[in-house]
C-alpha cells in the first residue's frame, strides 16, 4: 500500500492516479533533480504505472529503484576497499 502525496512532483503529473479510470499506457516518474545531485541529496528514482493484475483488473504499480549502500554510507559499494589477511 503506498499514497501519492505530491502528484505534480511527477513527470508527467500523477494525477491521473486519483480519477477512477487510469489512462492506459501511462508512466510518471520522479527521478532526483540535478540540483539535488549537485547538493548531495540522495533520492531513490519512482515510475508509478498501472498493470493487470492475476484477476485481468488495473492496479497501479510503484517502481522504487535505490543504492541501500548510497542510502546508508553515503556512497556506492564499489567504493569500498576490501582488504584480505
């Protein structure tokens, strides 16, 4: 279960999520902006979507795409150096 808080801060506008027929073939993502890159603000990237579901019924889908190691420590695993003994 997930809430759409801010439909505009989507590409295309998510708004769409809120009438009662999803418009067919419509992705909106919301990716960080270059501003909060160049900041160091780390964001994951969202694509709501809409899919059938096992019964043939739409249901709208988030995508949630994210580093956990970035999220956590700041920085990518491939950063980290691993020494052996």
């Amino acid at each position: 279960m997930f809430e759409i808080t801010d439909p505009a801060a989507f590409k295309p506008s998510a708004s769409w999520i809120l009438s009662e027929r999803f418009p067919r073939g419509i992705k909106s993502i919301q990716n960080p902006t270059k501003k909060e890159l160049l900041r160091g603000i780390y964001k994951p990237r969202l694509t709501l979507s809409h899919r059938r579901n096992q019964l043939g019924l739409y249901e709208c889908m988030l995508k949630i795409e994210l580093s956990l190691p970035k999220l956590i420590f700041g920085r990518s695993i491939d950063h980290f150096v691993v020494h052996s003994r």
